[in-house]
C-alpha cells in the first residue's frame, strides 16, 4: 500500500516551505512529491542526484515528479513503478478541487493518509470571505484532517487566537496545528512510521517537536472488534494523530489511524501480534495518564 | 457581409483568392475565365466561423451516440436523441449484436441525466439489461460522470469494499454504476483510457472536418487543450489541415494553464510564438485560452449573488485571481489574443478587472480579447466591455439545449431571459460572436444562428424575447464578427476582394426564409480556397 496526501492552500499560505522541510527530513522514507512547478521547489543541491525536465532524483530516495503530463498519469506511473515509492505526496494548486484530488488516495494501491491544508494566519480569514475565493478557499479548509496554522510569528498572539476560534467553530472536523516557516515535525504531518517511535527521534534536528508529545500503547494479548471501535471512538481531539495494528480475536488483523477527526479501521494484510499504537498530541494537552487509563479499561490483560 | 457591396450575382476567384463580387459585366475586367454555374441555383454566404468548438471531441462520433437531442453524424446523416431509459437500453442492444468479439468492451457517449429529471438515476442494472458479460461504459455529456455495467466494474476490480467518494452506491451501499468525477472514472481504467484515445485520433480531427462541411463552417475556432504542444500532435494536425481533401481552416487556440501546469508563462508565450512561425492557411494560431470557471448546468460557474436558483452552489474557480494578470500579460505583450472562458459573471467581472488591468501595463488597445460562453453577462459588464474593447463569445445554442432548465432550476426566469444577450450586446456596443461549443452541444451555425433569432426552447418558451436579433445580425455572428475576435476579419469572414474564397452554400436565402425556418435550410457544402467540398449524405 502506498499512503496518500495531499497538501493544499490558497497562494501564500506557505506550501512550498512546508513541503521543502518535508523533503529534507524524510524519516529514511522514499516520498514522492508530486508538484506543480520545479521553479518554485528549492532543493539543496547537495540533495539532487539526478534531474531530468519531469523528475529530480535526491540522494535520499525521494523524488519529485512534475504534473505537467496530467495528475493521473503521474500517479500511474509512480504506482506501477519497479520499486514504488511508500507515500506519495500530492502538492495541490491554491484553487485545486481538494477532497476530488483526495479521493485518488482510495484507489486500490493507495491509502489516504490525511488531507493537509496550509493557512496564512494573517490572511486566511480575509480570503474566506473574498469575493472571488471565498467558496475555494472554505470548500479547501473544510476537507482537511489537519490545519497547519502558518506565520504564526508573523502575527500577535491574539490574532492567533481568533483565527483558531474562527477555524474551529467553521471547520469541527479538521485538528489544527500551529507552525512558523512551515516547520512541523513529519510524523505529525505524514504520520508515524516507527512502531516504537519516542519524542526523540520523532524528527531530530528540529526544535518544532518539543511541542509534541506521544503515547504508545503495546500488549501481546488479542482484542475484541468491539473493545477497539470503543478504542478509537474514545479518542478525542487532543490527539492529532494515531495509529496502530491489532489481531483480533477469531483471527483477523486490522490497521487503524485517526487524522484530526478521520477515524479509520481496515484490515491489514499482514500479521500483527496483539495490539500496538503510538499517538501525538501537543504536549501538556495530550493526556498521557488518560490514554494509559483507556487503554487498560479496553484492552486488560487477561486473568 | 460586406457592407459596401452587401449583394451580387457573381464572384470572380483566382487562385484560392476572391477578386470581386458583382455583375459579370464587373467582373469580366479581370480577364480569361471558365464560368462555372454549380451554384446557379443556390446562395453564396461568407463561410461560417464556429467560434468556439473542440474539434478533437470528433473522436466522440466514433462511438454510438445517447444524448437526449437528435445530432448530425459526419456521414450527412442523424443520430437520433435517446428520450427514454428503454429506448437507451435498446439502443445498446442494438450496438452490442454489432460487435462480433463477445469480449470488446462497448463505449457509448452523450447521456445527460438532467434530461430526466422525474427517473431514478441510470445504474448498473439498467445497463445489465443489455449484457452481464461485455463490459460496457456510458460517458456522460458532462465528461465529470459515467454510468458503467456490473461487467465493467468487474473487469476492473472495482469492488463495494473501495472506499472513493465518487462511486455511487444503492441503499444497502452496493455499487450502482455511477461514477462521478475522476478519481472514480479512473478505476475504470479500461473505459476511460480508450474515451481518452477517441480524442487523440487522427480519424476524430477528420470527421470534424466532414461535420463542418456539412454544416457549411469553412473555419473552426478550436478552443481545446494543450496536447498540441506534444510535437507528435502537432505533426498529426498539420498533416491533416494541409491535406487538400480536409475542408476546414482551424485557429487553434491553445490553454496554457489548467491547474497542475507550469507557471512559467514567459516561456509558454514563447511556445506560442514559436507555433505561429510554422502556421499556415489551414492552421493558425491566433491567440490562448484560459478557463476560468465551470458551468452553469454543473452548477460549477461562479455566480454573482443572489447565486443559483436551486441546487447547490459548486461554483469552482481555475485560477487565481492574484495571478491571473502575472498569467496574462506575457501573452498580452506578445500580442496574443486572449479567450477567456466565464460561464458565470462573477468569473467575468474577474476577466474584466483584469483586461483593464492588462491595458494600464500595456496600452494595447485592438487586443480583441474575448469572454467566451459569457452566458449571464450583465447590462453593467456589457458597458465595461465597450469601453474596454473586449469582446464576447455567446453559447447561444444552451438557450435551446439547457433553457428551461436555466429558467427552471439553476438561475430562474430573470436570469434566463438575459442568458446570452444579444440584442443588449448591439445596443451597448460590444462585438459579438455565437457558438456551439461542439462536442458539448452539436456543430452547426445555421442552428446557432437559429437559436440567437428565435430564443425558443424545448418547451415552446420565448426565452427572454428582448434579447432576439435579426437573422442579418445573427449572421454577421457566425461570420465576419467571429472573424475579428480570431484578428482574421481581414482575411475570412466576407466575400470581399483579396480575401480567401471561403464559402457556405446554402439551398435558401438565410435572411429571406421564415427565421423558424433558419435552422432546417439544407447546406449544399462549401467552397474553402475556391476549392468546392459537397456535403454528405
């Protein structure tokens, strides 16, 4: 399965430098960036390997794809490629269709893996009531998982404030997260790839991660259907990101995921051993004693 | 349409060029001729320009044909509208005891759901009706949907447990066969890829071409993608325009940038000049498209309030308003005509700001820019168009094809009488042209014409008789009118001296005839570079 995101945002809103942090810290993985202009991408040279006018090579195994021959061709080809790579990652245009292009991450190869929209802190709001992008620039905020609330140095922290409550009370679904310059730690924005991942080496050489703070949770005894749905519902939004793998009784295994409010449980091809999950939050909100407690209320060890 | 010299008997023509127009008396002057009488009996018009086709949607006549009105096939003759469910279903019966492998999958084009607005939509079970074996794959009229078979899912491995937003499911959440959008179209990979192939056939540019000739058009604005900068494409096309039997001259007008192209518009600009060096008669160049919005029976235009009437609001804009003038004005500068498609007014008041923009950086002020489709263009844009020089491209062909639905559900009756106001474009002083949009509705000027005179619709309504024209007015909008939008008034769009003897020859007099009538008058061919092409059939 390769995961899927897309990130969107109006023009300005910072894409491009969330999207160069993410290339530079690819936690070892082979991401595929889909984007629509080299131009705009700065990438180390010490980075590039090789280049040609539709893809750049880095020496980390990533690679960018232009979408000049059309966004389904590329994935296409990405997806039926020798060695595909294990996230694709869909730069969206200021005025693009989000939860249409999103919807790609369904198809039978791939996994969803979040919707990510980036909004200006100082301007978000005043493009949501635009005259010609207000409907865009609403229609992209509401199918996102995830915010990433950008600039926030750029603005007082009242501003902050009130774009937040304007964001929540307009946008429920979508958990947001503040950033400055477009740093966010990858785990958060691409999720979490090492099943015993520690604050530590969520994402080293940055200082944005000493926001975050994650729990895992680890038992070598099956689980019932039940107890996990339970599990998973009881999340709340103090949990930006989750993820984990069960075998439940009678034989099954399942993956689960929550990004902002997106709950998902699937089955999962291959063998899991009792139950795993690792979840981030901001730190001092995410509930670490609270997690623990649900965790040992659903999931207790037997006799 | 030409003014000074409005009627004659004869025309003199040498070597693909007309001499004059008048008595032969006139006209012996300039020396040896033949005489040649094929048209004694008939009436010679400037040819017709189709100001806005897509000329590759030719591969859409290459599979059975569903819509819900009757369209006129490449061979002269009618494929007649499907006007029910059952006559949809026989009709695909009757195309698949045509295909002899049991494997081949059917195509069939042109359904438009919003003709049958009191049925439960079209599903898979409808389709299996017709085969629970060959794959079968029903693109609709929109291009945005498909209604496929269980045999088609099944080929695909589409299954109920894929959970894309865009696959329609019944009550119980199986799969009915509808796919809406692109994400769900591509899982059915099979169909949609050969949909996409029609239109990248060498077969689909030349059956245009016999479409246009039946109709009489000697020239077709192509308003259409950007495969043409493919060197293989382009190689295609040139081979087919400079063909002696290809009846048409094409003004291809290239879109440098949908969403997901490059932003570097210096440099497409520069692909655009670098074009025009290797035009010819047949092939030309004049300018780029850029699509600004969606449209108005999608519900995906962008309205100015009070918005739609009923439905929901999809409005969908393709550009971004702070860079669209950064879009436009390395081609503005290069001198490149500007077609700019706004299905809704408020993406025209954008085109508009914009063009005025354009002429404070650059003063270039017989630009002729144009708003295409300009549907619901208001009396306030109108007065700023004038002044502005831009011109506008009315669909008048959707106040047939989609007017009560207009008048009925998307913009209600105010708006829809206003819907592509000609009559108010004259008064203000906009230039103006007429269109089909072919594919989207069929190609034919005379029908065009029709429509932009009797504003009539299905049901029988008068839609907004204010804004009728004469059928002289409606002709000089699919002539000479759509001619100066292309900067090419100077060479096609009358019948003057030292221009192309570019031809229609009809069977009646268009200005003469009863105007309900302007649409049945037959079209013996036409005449392109003092060459004769009889229509089909």
């Amino acid at each position: 399965m390769i995961l899927f995101t897309v990130i969107g945002g109006y023009l300005g809103a910072g894409k491009t430098t969330l999207l160069n942090n993410i290339l530079q810290n690819s936690q070892d993985r082979r991401i595929a960036l889909l984007i629509n202009d080299f131009g705009e991408i700065n990438i180390d040279a010490g980075l590039i390997k090789s280049q040609t006018e539709a893809q750049i090579n880095l020496t980390n195994g990533c690679v960018c794809c232009s979408l000049s021959d059309g966004f389904h061709e590329a994935i296409e080809q990405l997806a039926s490629a020798s060695f595909p790579p294990q996230h694709i990652i869909v730069e969206a245009s200021g005025v693009a269709d989000i939860f249409n292009l999103s919807q790609y991450g369904y198809s039978p190869q791939m996994t969803l893996d979040g919707v990510v929209i980036v909004a200006d802190a100082e301007t978000v709001v005043a493009k949501a009531n635009d005259k010609y992008v207000a409907q865009t620039v609403r229609r992209q905020l509401a199918a996102a998982d995830l915010i990433v609330l950008n600039k926030i140095d750029l603005v007082t922290r009242d501003k902050v404030k009130d774009v937040t409550k304007w964001l929540t009370e307009n946008f429920p679904a979508a958990t947001i997260i503040e950033a400055e310059a477009g740093r966010v730690p990858s785990a958060l924005l691409l999720g979490i790839h090492d099943k015993h991942a520690d604050p530590g080496n969520l994402d080293p050489g940055h200082h944005a991660h000493e926001q975050y703070s994650t729990w895992h949770f680890h038992s070598g005894h099956t689980v019932t259907n039940n107890s996990l749905t339970e599990f998973v519902a009881q999340l709340d939004e103090s949990v930006v990101r989750a993820k984990g793998f069960a075998l439940l009784e009678g034989g099954t295994c399942v993956q689960f995921q929550l990004v902002g409010s997106r709950r998902e449980i699937s089955p999962y091809p291959s063998p899991a051993e009792g139950i795993s999950v690792v979840a981030i939050g901001l730190r001092g909100v995410l509930d670490l004693a609270a997690l623990d407690k649900l965790a040992d209320e659903l999931f207790p060890e037997p006799g | 349409m030409n003014p000074s010299n409005p009627l004659a008997t004869h025309i003199a023509v040498r070597d693909g060029m007309i001499l004059g127009a008048g008595s032969l008396p006139e006209l012996e002057g300039w020396g040896e001729y033949t005489l040649d009488e094929t048209f004694a009996d008939k009436v010679i018009l400037p040819g017709f320009v189709e100001a806005h086709a897509h000329v590759m949607t030719g591969g859409m006549m290459l599979h059975p044909y569903l819509g819900f009105f009757d369209r006129p096939t490449a061979d002269g003759g009618v494929a007649p509208g499907i006007k029910s469910y059952n006559q949809l279903i026989e009709a695909l019966i009757a195309e698949d005891a045509k295909l002899e492998d049991p494997g081949q999958q059917l195509i069939a084009v042109g359904f438009d759901p919003i003709y049958f607005p009191d049925q439960p939509r079209l599903t898979r079970h409808h389709l299996d009706q017709v085969s629970r074996t060959r794959p079968i794959y029903l693109h609709h009229a929109s291009g945005h949907l498909a209604t496929v078979n269980t045999a088609m899912l099944e080929a695909n491995n589409v299954s109920a447990s894929l959970r894309v937003d865009g696959l329609g499911r019944d009550d119980a959440g199986e799969l009915d066969g509808e796919l809406r959008e692109f994400a769900a179209m591509a899982l059915c990979k099979t169909g949609t890829r050969e949909v996409q192939y029609s239109n990248s056939r060498e077969e689909a540019l030349r059956d245009f071409g016999a479409l246009a000739c039946n109709a009489g058009i000697t020239t077709c604005t192509d308003l259409a993608g950007s495969a043409i900068l493919a060197p293989k494409v382009l190689q295609m096309w040139h081979k087919v325009t400079g063909d002696d039997a290809f009846p048409m001259r094409i003004a291809q007008y290239n879109i440098p940038a949908m969403p997901g192209n490059t932003t570097d518009f210096d440099a497409v600009a520069n692909q655009f000049i670098q074009l025009r060096r290797e035009q010819t008669d047949k092939l030309r160049f004049p300018g780029v498209k850029f699509v600004l919005d969606g449209s108005i029976q999608g519900f995906s235009a962008l309205l100015n309030p009070p918005g739609y009437f009923k439905g929901e609001d999809h409005g969908q804009l393709l550009a971004v308003p702070e860079q669209l003038m950064d879009w436009l004005l390395p081609f503005h500068k290069a001198g490149l005509n500007i077609h700019m498609h706004c299905n809704g007014n408020k993406t025209q008041d954008l085109a508009i700001e914009t063009v005025a923009q354009l002429i404070r950086a650059d003063p270039w002020l017989d630009h002729r820019h144009t708003i295409t489709h300009a549907q619901l263009t208001t009396q306030a844009q109108l007065r700023k168009m004038a002044r502005l020089g831009l011109c506008a491209n009315f669909f008048t062909n959707h106040i047939w094809y989609w007017g009560d639905q207009h008048y009925d559900i998307t913009v209600g009756p105010e708006r829809a009488n206003a819907l592509e106001p000609c009559a108010s474009a004259i008064r203000e002083g906009v230039s103006f042209s007429i269109h089909s949009d072919a594919g989207v509705t069929p190609l034919g000027s005379l029908h065009t014409m029709w429509c932009a005179v009797n504003r009539l619709t299905p049901s029988g309504r008068v839609l907004g008789a204010t804004e009728k024209i004469s059928a002289a007015q409606a002709l000089r909008a699919v002539t000479i009118d759509a001619a100066y939008q292309l900067h090419l008034d100077d060479e096609i769009g009358s019948l003057e001296a030292g221009k192309q003897a570019d031809f229609a020859v009809l069977e009646e007099d268009p200005l003469a005839v009863d105007p309900l009538h302007l649409r049945d008058i037959k079209v013996w061919g036409t005449v392109l570079g003092g060459r004769q092409y009889k229509a089909a059939g």
